[in-house]
C-alpha cells in the first residue's frame, strides 16, 4: 500500500513539475504570440540571453523572474487571512484534476501515463475542477475592494450558472458509453464503425461537443467570457489587488484550466490517444498514441487561443443569457434525443 502511495505521489510531481506547469508558462507565450500574429505585430521579442531571442521563449521565464522579486502587497482593509489563501485555492483545483486524467493507454495492464485510475474519474475532475470558484470569490470578497468584490460576484454567478450547462453536455455522452472511467471512455471511442469510422464522442455527441467547449471556455474565464475581471469596466475584477506570486498563481491557473479543458475534451469527444487502424503493441505503437493525444490536446487548446483573440468581450446580460436561455435548453433537449436513440437501439 506504501508503495502505490508513493508512485503516485511521484507520478504526481513529475506531471506537475514536468508537464502542466511548464506548459501553462508556455502558453503565455503562445498567446502573445497568436495575438501578434493575428494583430500584425512581432509580439514578444525583448526576453535574451545574449543575442539569442529564441522568437521570445525566453518571456516565461522572465515572468517568473519578474513576479518573484516584486512587492507582495496586502491592502490594508483586506482580510489577510482570506486574502492569502484564495490563491491558493484558486491554484490548487486544476493541478488536482490532471490526477484523473491518463496520457496514455494501460501498458501491461498498468496506467502508467496517468496518476490514478479511478473508476469516477470524470466525477472527480467535475468535483474537484469546480473546486476553483472559491478562491476566486474570496479573492474579491477579502480584498476589501468594491472592484474586486464586483468581480468575485461576476465570477460566482457565471461559474455557477455555467457549470449546470457543462453538466448536461457530458451526461449525452456517458448515457452513449456507459462510463464515467476516463480509460474505459476511450476504449470504446477505439471501436470503428463498420470497421472504418472512429466511434468518436464528436461524431455520437456533436451538439454535445459544441455545448462543451462553450460551456468550459466560459468556466475557464476567458475572452469572450472574461467579464469576472473585465478591464475596461473594473479594472481587473478580483485580482485587482494582488501583486507578485500571489498574481502569478491567479495567472497560472487560469492557463492550467486551458490545458484541463483541452485534456477533458480530448478524453470525451476526439477518441483521447486512439489512432484509427493502428493495432499494434510495439513501442513505437505507444509513442505514437501519446502523441496522437498530446495533439489533439494542442488542437483544442489552439481552439480556445483562437476564440480568445478574434471573438469580443459579450455584455454580462448576454452571458448569462447564453448560459441560461441558449446552452441550458439545447443541453436538456440534446439529452432527452439521447435518451430515446439509445433506448431503441438498445
């Protein structure tokens, strides 16, 4: 028992140190990047060492840099206790959630790629996942400012409004499979339809797909959802007042989200590591799949990148309005056409 404990907790710390956490720090660079791109601009070129630039990958790191030897100011009429924690509980939920999340197929019968196998997988990142929301309105609630209270309050309406809608998106898509086991999940996305077509859960759930990716893009607040820490209307919402690793944290678990959302999707709806007509159980066969995964995953990622820069800012009306009146009743209705096709072909 001892051991399993700790592979795990070493499966663990290599996920987060050597995956998630470099990614997210990447990301912040690919944004820039996009948006340049999309704005006609070089975006990040100043971060070197020397006279390499490395087209700007050096920007992360100075980030990093940057935040830690910056003043961690705490406002005077905030709650210090509250204050500190909310980051952290802000920055802890989307790490967790990858422990759920498999990389790769069962090597030997052993999930080797991923840190738990748990047969709730789907219900434990869902938990743990929507976990995040507290520490985001304890931030704006402790900070003692009426921005920041503003957007701690955005931020509980909208999460909690779309995570309804986020439910009843997946539920079309367990009904179809029958499991909530994210290794099983993809397993039966390997099957082909007469032998040629991936049983993929975009192509068995497509409404399913589109009301996910709104509904969790929403849940990662980001543009055009960004409205818990709009700019222009208050300043920066719940993080407002946050400075140095304290930011950094609201930071990087904003981008964390991305990579979770880009993973869960991958697992649900595009086959997770399944490469269609590949049957082979050489190594290469392996590599080829948790590449296959690894992209679908920068697939869906570069999705959200891409809705992010070319899609504006809604008014708080029509998010909740989409949420409520639009996402809700195309979830309830696209469960209840499940429900019936599956009881006749069953």
């Amino acid at each position: 028992m001892l051991y399993v404990v700790l592979w795990a907790f070493v499966k663990a710390a290599v996920l987060m140190l050597g995956v998630v956490l470099p990614a997210a720090a990447v990301l912040s660079w690919v944004e820039r990047k996009m948006s340049a791109v999309i704005q006609d601009r070089i975006g990040p070129n100043r971060a070197n060492i020397g006279p390499i630039t490395a087209w700007g990958l050096f920007h992360p790191i100075a980030d990093g840099i940057k935040m830690l030897f910056k003043e961690d100011f705490v406002p005077k009429s905030a709650d210090r206790l509250l204050f500190t924690l909310a980051p952290m509980i802000s920055f802890t939920p989307p790490l967790l959630v990858f422990a759920a999340i498999p990389f790769g197929p069962p090597i030997g019968g052993e999930t080797w790629l991923s840190v738990s196998d748990t047969q709730m997988g789907v219900l434990f990142i869902l938990a743990i996942g929507s976990m995040g929301i507290y520490g985001h309105t304890l931030a704006g609630w402790s900070s003692g400012n009426k921005f920041s209270l503003l957007g701690g309050l955005r931020t509980s309406a909208q999460l909690f409004s779309y995570e309804v809608a986020l439910t009843f998106s997946l539920l079309g898509v367990f009904m179809v499979y029958g499991t909530i086991a994210p290794v099983r999940m993809v397993e039966l996305q390997s099957h082909m339809w007469g032998g040629w077509f991936p049983n993929w859960g975009v192509f068995t759930q497509p409404l399913a797909f589109i009301l996910f990716l709104a509904a969790s893009i929403a849940e990662t607040k980001r543009a055009p959802f960004d409205l818990p820490e709009a700019d222009s209307e208050i300043i920066a919402g719940y993080s407002t007042e946050y400075s140095s690793m304290r930011f950094a944290m609201f930071f990087l678990s904003e981008f964390t989200a991305i990579v979770v959302v880009a993973a869960f999707g991958a697992i649900l709806f595009l086959g997770g590591w399944h490469v269609p007509f590949l049957k082979s159980d050489a190594w290469w066969a392996y590599a080829l799949q948790v590449a296959a995964f690894l992209g679908k995953v920068g697939f869906l990622v570069y999705v959200q990148m891409l809705l992010r820069w070319t899609v504006p800012r809604m008014r708080y009306d029509q998010v909740m309005h989409l949420g409520w009146k639009i996402l809700l009743p195309f979830g309830l209705t696209n469960l209840v056409v499940t429900a019936i096709v599956v009881a006749w072909v069953r």
